[in-house]
C-alpha cells in the first residue's frame, strides 16, 4: 500500500538513472498485473501544499497508454504531458523545464507506442483542419523510415508504421536537446537525463530505445 508521498528530501536523493529504473520496476508490475495499491485519501492530503516528481513523461494522448498505471505510479509521483503522436512544442517544452529546473524532476521520458494513431495518420498524408499542422511534427519520422524500410509507405506497412514510431520518439529527443537550452544543459551536468521508449499496446511492456 503506497500511503506516503515523494517527499523534496526523497526527490533530492534520486539520480536520473534510479528515477529511470523506478518507472521500469513498475512497468514490470504492470505487465504483471500487480500494480500496487494506493491510499488516496492519503495521497491527496500529503501532497495538497507541494509536490516532488521523480520524472517528466511526454505521450501520446491515446486512451489505451494510461501512463500513470503503465509504470504502477501515483499521486505526486510523475508528471505526464500528453498530445497526440507524443511530440515537443513550445508549451511542453516549458513545461518540461518546468518539471526538471524548477520542480526537481530527474528524467524526462518520451513515450510512444504500438500502432499510434497519429503516426499512422502522418504515414497517411492526412490532412484535415488543425490536425494537418500537428502531423507536420511526425511526418520527419515517417520519411526516415521510408529510407529504412522496404515496402510501403503508408499505414497499410506495420514495419513502416513501427520504425516511423520509434523515428519519432528519437526526433523529438533531439528536438528537446536543440530546442531546450535548459534542458540540455541539466543533461550535460548530470542532473537529469532525457530518454525514450515505446508503449506494447499486446504486452503493456515499454521497451527503452
């Protein structure tokens, strides 16, 4: 029973590599269906004047990457930023430094997943009212993976559509570094590190790229 929240003490202590290992312990727990229960009430209660996140984790939006339950964490534990096909903008990238140069986060983790829904669209050509202008951010991935993969290049090619993913989860790390003074130098000093994984939609199991 999880009944007492990340403390700034707590926070402080954590290196970037343990934040790391802390989400993938849990991710195990998840994949094995013991996730570990949490007094909420008391959660809330602790964490109501302050909290102290171990990580900062971009996603996609998609209902099926609940990401909080996919690495067994609970209040107070992680911050989640989320928008479709899981890329950096402007108002994620402050608020990632947020995360990590004011709150004291010491991981910044870029989650894709299986069979995403906007890659898929990006893969596509899609284009409809706003939805045109976010999938400009992953179509980058999708022409790399055209120069990567035999086949089609369309979503109709599940290899196309999985390396596009993982393309995109690597370009947005990039973007981050070169994008993000303040977040590449926290990287640079050892402070935080910036990694990426994909989502299993069959497995639950994030694997790291």
């Amino acid at each position: 029973m999880r009944n007492a929240a990340i403390t700034q003490n707590v926070q402080s202590t954590l290196t970037p590599s343990k934040a790391l290992q802390d989400l993938l312990d849990g991710n195990e727990r998840y994949v094995s269906n013991n996730i570990t229960a949490s007094d909420v009430k008391e959660l809330v209660k602790q964490t109501t004047d302050g909290q102290f996140p171990k990580a900062v984790v971009l996603s996609c939006i998609d209902s099926r990457v609940p990401v909080e339950m996919v690495f067994d964490q609970t209040i107070g534990d992680i911050f989640v930023a989320r928008v479709a096909g899981n890329f950096e903008n402007v108002d994620i990238l402050g608020s990632m430094e947020y995360s990590c140069a004011v709150a004291g986060s010491k991981l910044v983790l870029v989650l894709g997943h299986e069979s995403c829904g906007a890659v898929k669209a990006a893969c596509d050509g899609v284009e409809l009212g706003n939805i045109t202008a976010m999938l400009d951010k992953i179509v980058p991935a999708a022409k790399l993976a055209s120069e990567q993969v035999e086949g089609a290049t369309d979503s109709s090619n599940a290899e196309f559509v999985s390396k596009t993913v993982e393309n995109n989860v690597k370009l947005t790390i990039d973007r981050i570094r070169q994008k993000s003074s303040i977040l590449k130098e926290l990287e640079d000093e050892g402070k935080i590190q910036i990694v990426g994984g994909v989502y299993s939609l069959k497995t639950g199991k994030v694997t790291m790229l």
